[in-house]
C-alpha cells in the first residue's frame, strides 16, 4: 500500500479537521482530542453537507447541516439515522500524517 504525506499531526487542530482532494472528492482527515485521525468522504450520507465543518466529539462527528452523527472509526451514521460516509485508511508516524493509496479494488467500504 502506498501512503500519501498529508501534514504534521500538528497542523490540524484538536478537534478540527483537515481537506484533501481525492479522485472522487474531497476527503476529510479529523483529529480528536487523543490524537487520533481519521478520514471519511467530506460529505454526510443524508443530504451531502460537509463533513470537515461539524462537531467533532469523542470519536464522532456531526454534520454541520441536520446534526446526523458520524462515527469516525466506520464511517457509519448513529442509529436512529442510517447510512455511510466512505472510510479511508489514515495514520500518524513521526509526527506526520499519511493517507493511505488505493485502487478502487482494495478501498475501505462501508460496513
């Protein structure tokens, strides 16, 4: 697998979010208040609102637009609502961020 160097971990702010366009649109790297990173579509599963812009908590997002929330870890919506934005394998090493490359073949599908 091919990774993609996005950023040191320390340019997307604590509980922000970060945009990088893809071949398919544009996919949002978050970044919780542990540090971790995430990567979904930037687009919510119920009518497309921009993921980056919501509220991150715990290991959830809300989307800006209805409040649909958004597990980080599968992209999945929280019931009652249901849907998925795509998930995207992403990592910190030595302090960077690497998205990972993938075809079509190999990308991580919603669960």
């Amino acid at each position: 697998m091919n990774w993609l160097d996005i950023c040191a971990l320390e340019e997307i702010n604590v509980l922000g979010s970060r945009i990088v366009s893809g071949p398919k649109g544009d996919i949002a790297i978050f970044r919780t208040s542990d540090d971790e990173v995430f990567a979904l579509d930037d687009r919510c599963p119920h009518k497309g609102g921009p993921l980056s812009q919501g509220l991150i908590y715990g290991k959830r997002v809300a989307c800006p637009l209805h409040n649909w929330q958004i597990e980080l870890e599968s992209g999945v919506a929280v019931a009652p609502d249901e849907g998925c934005a795509h998930r995207h394998d992403v990592k910190v090493v030595d302090g960077r961020v690497l998205l990972a490359l993938h075809n079509a073949a190999t990308a991580a599908a919603c669960v």
